[in-house]
C-alpha cells in the first residue's frame, strides 16, 4: 500500500497554496491553521501546528511551512 501523503504546493499569486492529501486536492491555505482545518476535514484529526512543522507526512515546495507570503 502507498504511503499516504500531503504536498503543499508553492504559493500562488495571492499567496496560498494548495494543499493537496493522496492527490485530491482539499483547497488553498493562507496559514498554518488552514492547512490544519483541511486535514482535519480530511481524516488527520490532532495535528497541532507543531506535528504540522515537523510531520514527514507533509510535503513541502516552494518554500517550508514558515512561507505564507501575504495577499497581494
């Protein structure tokens, strides 16, 4: 069975990025707190922002989880 896993995408032009769990995408987040809100919809109940950080469940581009650029 396939390792389950969520990519974040790089930030777009008005700064979120879409966040994607065992390729359906779930929405775009503008911080930590959506990204957790999305996984938590999705089944991955109990992540605090600290397992968000840290999680080798969560794939990073465009930048780690400290990159949430403003809307323009």
């Amino acid at each position: 069975m396939a390792e389950r896993r969520v990519i974040v995408d790089p930030p777009g032009d008005g700064g979120g990025r879409r966040v994607r769990f065992d390729g359906e995408t779930l929405g775009t987040a503008y911080s930590l707190h959506d990204l957790s809100v999305f996984l938590e919809r999705a089944g991955l109940e109990g992540l605090d922002v600290v397992d968000l950080v840290n999680s080798p469940l969560i794939e990073w581009h465009g930048g780690g989880p400290a990159v949430w650029p403003a809307a323009e």
